[in-house]
C-alpha cells in the first residue's frame, strides 16, 4: 500500500443509508490515527442482522475491523474502544465478545447506556487506532 502524506486525510464508507444520509465516514485516517464511528451490527441490506445482542455486537466488531484494513489498520493498532449498550442488561453479554476481539490488545474502554435512533440497534461500537506505534511488531 502506497504511504500517503502525513497530513492526508483518507475515508472509508459501508454504503449504509445513515452515512449518506447523515454525512459521515464509516472511518477516517489522518496520519497515522483512524478513528471508526459508532458502528451497529449492521448486514449488507442495512437492516440489524439479529435481535440477538451477541450477534450484533460481532457483526459491529466485524465491520470495525474491516473498516481499519481498508485504511491499512489492524485490530492490534486499536486502543481504545467506546461501547454503547441500549440496555444495561446486555453489558456483561457485549464485554465478553468485546474480550475475544480484544482481550490481548487490551485498549482503554468505556461501555455507556444510549438510545439509538433505530429501536432494533442494540449495541455500537465506536475505536481509535494508531497505526504503526510502537506495539506494532505484536
């Protein structure tokens, strides 16, 4: 992959209705910082994939990573992960999932109670990255 300038500011978008709609990138790197939006557990039809917690937050989880590989991250380079839950129920069900994605890498995390705009959303999950630090060769 071609190294962009420093300051170059590169975007990444799903196709999902609410990015059009609302105006925002899925992810965008600048420099070596890519920063994901609050990402639901969405399918290809835009529709949530399951009223099943679990299921969404591995779709989320799913999309986050695939979103940083296509501005040249990796789940390793996160480090910090914000999660947002609609019912606190669901948080221990949602952290151990988050875990299995990240209990090695281990980024700064904050789990907050929301409403979402779409009532069948249960959870979102937003990530900072920095690409190429010094934990890189892990």
């Amino acid at each position: 992959m071609p190294k962009a300038a420093p300051d170059a500011v590169r975007r990444h978008g799903t196709g999902s209705t609410y990015e059009f709609r609302f105006g925002y990138s899925r992810a965008v790197r600048h420099g070596d910082v890519i920063r994901i939006a609050g990402t639901a557990g969405l399918g290809e039809d835009g529709n949530v994939v399951s009223d099943d917690v679990a299921e969404q937050t591995r779709r989320a989880l799913q999309i986050v990573e695939e979103s940083l590989a296509a501005l040249g991250g990796k789940l390793r380079d996160v480090v910090m992960t914000r999660i947002y839950v609609s019912d606190t129920s669901d948080i221990e069900r949602v952290a151990v999932i988050h875990g299995e994605a990240f209990r090695d890498i281990r980024p700064a995390t904050s789990i907050v109670k929301v409403g979402f705009i779409d009532p069948r959303i249960l959870v979102e999950i937003e990530a900072e990255a920095v690409c190429g630090g010094t934990d890189a060769g892990r």
